[in-house]
C-alpha cells in the first residue's frame, strides 16, 4: 500500500501546466455543472476552449445557443428525435455558416469523450456517465469528473483504466480532499471528514419526514442543482455515494470516512492527520470553484469563485449525521464494501425511487425503505474485482425493474 493516496485523484502527481489554452469538451453542457463550467470558460477564454458539447436532448435551444456562442466542432444529443429540433435551432443562430456536426444516440456522449482535447468535463447525471467515463480514460484524456455515479457503479472498471493523477474530482467535497490532501502523505492521513449541508430536512425525525412533499424536497437550503441531485441531497443518498467516492478516489477504508453536518456549506471537506491537526478547505457555496479545480488543475483560475469577505462575523456550526432518519449513508457503507455489483444495485434502485417520488408515486421514507429492500435482496454481488459492463448493466437492469416492482406495491398497500 502506497504511502501517498490513490492514483486515480492524487494533488501530489507532478503535472505540466498546459502550454496555451486547454481544449475541453464538456458533457452535460445544459445541467447546472455544464452551464457554470461554460460561464467559467467564457470567463477565461485565455485559458479554455470547449470543442464539443454533450446533452440529453431536452433543452435544444440552450445547447445550440452555447454551441453557437462557444463555437464548438461537435455537438451531441443523447435523444435521437431531439436531433431536428436542435439543427433547426442551430440554422437559426448560424445562419450561412457551417454547422457543427451533429452527432446522436446513447453513445454519442462517449464518442465526444474520447475525441481530440485536454480534459474532458463530465458533468451527465447519473449511471449513463459510465461509459463517457470510461472512453475518456481509455483515450488517455484528463478526466474531470463531477459525474459520481459512474465511479459508484464501476468502480473496479474506472480504476483499472484510469492512469496515476488521470481523474481530477469536480464534486465540491471531493475537490475540497483533493486539495486538502495535498499537505501530506497518505501515511500522515487519519480520516476523511465529508460534510453534509443536512438539505432542507436537518433535524427533523424519521416520523416527522413521512408526510414531505416534492416541493419540500426540492428545497434544499444552499445549493441549486438539478431535481435528482436535490432530492438525493434531501435522502443524503448523495452523501453516501460520496463516502464510496472518496473510498474509491483517495483509498481510505471506509471506517475512517466520516460525516458531519454543516449547515452553512462553508467547508467542504476536511483531512485530519495523525499528529492531530485538521485542514479544511472552505469557500462560500459556488460549484464554480471546484469546476476550476477540475479542468485547470495544477493552476489556480483567479476569480472563479467568490472569496469569504474576513471583515463581517459569521457563524460555522457542526452537527453529528441522524443515521436512523437518514439511514442512506450506513447503507452506502455497506455496499461499498460489499462490491462488485452492490454500489450498481444501490445507484440503480435509488434513481427509480427518486423517479417514483418526483411523481408522486412513492412517499419520501419510501425511497429509502425500497432501496433497502433491493440491496437486501440482490444479497451477494456479481463481479468482485473483475467487474464487466455487462455485470453493471445486468444488475441495473435487474434493481430498476425490482424498485419499480416494490414502488407500487407499497404504493398500492398505501392507498388500501
């Protein structure tokens, strides 16, 4: 075991400043990842240039409106009938001058990910950002990586291709390791202290969050995110997918992966070294800062985020996490340990349940109570360290169909 943290995400790995500016391709240009990272480019055109833009299909206008402003080579939508609609879009804003090619389907993501560039932004929501993952590895591309859920479900696979200082995390808790982690070796580290907002539920009790609604789920208190994200931050599922990250990314055994709740959202992570001190690394909440991190690494962007004002009072307060109200990050232990197959299981189920909530098809102490159920059932997992795409898929396949089994009968049970 190395004395220094895994290669896959390590500030210690001796990087060669770009000459000039770094081609970037940024997938999921139209969540609020992909817009923030364009905002930053924009900002920095001395810096970066975005070749190629990647999106689900469901909002043309603003694809085609950065790709036109940007003026990128390529453009990809996952949703091949959104094809039409975005190359009508696109006429509109060109007019006489050539398009950019347009590319389309499942795979068109990864096909941008592993052309020509420097880095590869990818910022796609959910398991689907497996594969673009993978194809930038594979192409040798530095991959910035905000999209957790493709390391969750494959982690042996990503950490097999991926070469030492290949992956640099964009999730705010993980940027904030990486740089914490830069002041000493892996032999000074004690523990990884993640830190949780709470979301809009912190302190409330497991009975007291059976009657939440969509909208109260969607609340979250001090970061705007996509609904998915929200409402995972509402379940803290998302904190427990990024204890498996930080497991995966640095190689901290689990038990000494620990969570706080911070309300504020000030400090995003924190290491604690062996001679007892602790670095924290703090901003005020703005995903621009990480972004900078992930796409400019070793240098530092000026001005990509808002700095704290020293001059006015505030307050920072930390809380232990409710793990009976918000059972999500023990059980993300568990499947991390477990492997193989497990954390796919874990990722695949909670989507469908989040789905089902959004709907109004499962209450909120469903989600969890259904993800449970799958990952209980689904019991020893397929793969170990020899996972396969094909066991990934198979077992997502698998645990979607089961969420959504167990959705309506308790849906069903519910209105009896």
């Amino acid at each position: 075991m190395s004395d220094r943290p895994s290669p896959l995400a390590d500030p210690h790995i001796a990087f060669d400043p770009a000459e000039g500016r770094r081609d970037v391709v940024v997938l999921g240009s139209t969540g609020s990842i992909g817009t923030q990272a364009i905002d930053l480019v924009l900002r920095n055109p001395d810096r970066f240039r975005v070749t190629a833009l990647a999106a689900s299909g469901g909002r043309v206008a603003l694809l085609a409106e950065q790709a036109h402003r940007l003026r990128v080579a390529q453009v990809a939508v996952a949703r091949e009938e959104a094809v039409e609609e975005l190359r009508t879009a696109l006429k509109a804003l060109y007019g006489s001058e050539p398009l950019p090619e347009i590319l389309a389907g499942p795979d068109a993501a990864a096909q941008l990910a592993a052309s020509p560039c420097h880095t590869v932004l990818n910022g796609i929501t959910g398991s689907i950002g497996l594969a673009p993952t993978l194809a930038a590895l594979e192409a040798g591309r530095t991959l910035a990586l905000a999209n957790k859920e493709s390391l969750i479900v494959g982690g042996p696979l990503v950490k097999a291709l991926a070469k030492p200082g290949q992956i640099i995390p964009v999730d705010s808790e993980h940027a904030a390791l990486f740089q914490a982690l830069a002041a000493g070796t892996r032999a000074d580290v004690r523990k990884l202290v993640v830190t949780a907002s709470g979301g809009p539920f912190r302190g409330r009790t497991r009975a007291e969050l059976e009657h939440v609604t969509r909208e109260d789920a969607l609340a979250h208190p001090t970061w705007a995110m996509g609904p998915v994200i929200t409402v995972n931050s509402s379940t803290l599922v998302n904190k427990g997918l990024e204890v498996i990250e930080a497991h995966l990314l640095y190689d901290i055994p689990f038990d000494r992966i620990e969570v706080v709740v911070h309300p504020q959202s000030y400090v995003h992570s924190m290491v604690e070294f062996t001679d007892g001190s602790t670095l924290a690394q703090a901003t005020p909440p703005d995903m621009r800062g990480p972004i900078a991190i992930g796409i400019g690494w070793p240098e530092r962007v000026p001005d990509a985020a808002p700095a704290f004002d020293w001059s006015k009072a505030s307050t920072w307060e930390f809380f232990p996490l409710d793990d009976e109200a918000f059972p999500s990050v023990n059980l993300a232990r568990h499947v991390g340990e477990l492997g193989g197959t497990a954390p796919a299981v874990f990722n695949a189920a909670n989507e469908e349940c989040v789905e089902a909530f959004l709907a109004g098809r499962l209450p909120f102490n469903g989600i969890m109570d259904t993800v449970t159920a799958v990952v209980t059932e689904h019991g020893r997992p397929a793969g170990g360290t020899s996972l396969t795409v094909p066991d990934v898929l198979e077992a997502e396949t698998w645990a979607r169909a089961r969420a959504r089994e167990l959705a309506a009968k308790a849906t069903a049970e519910a209105r009896a």
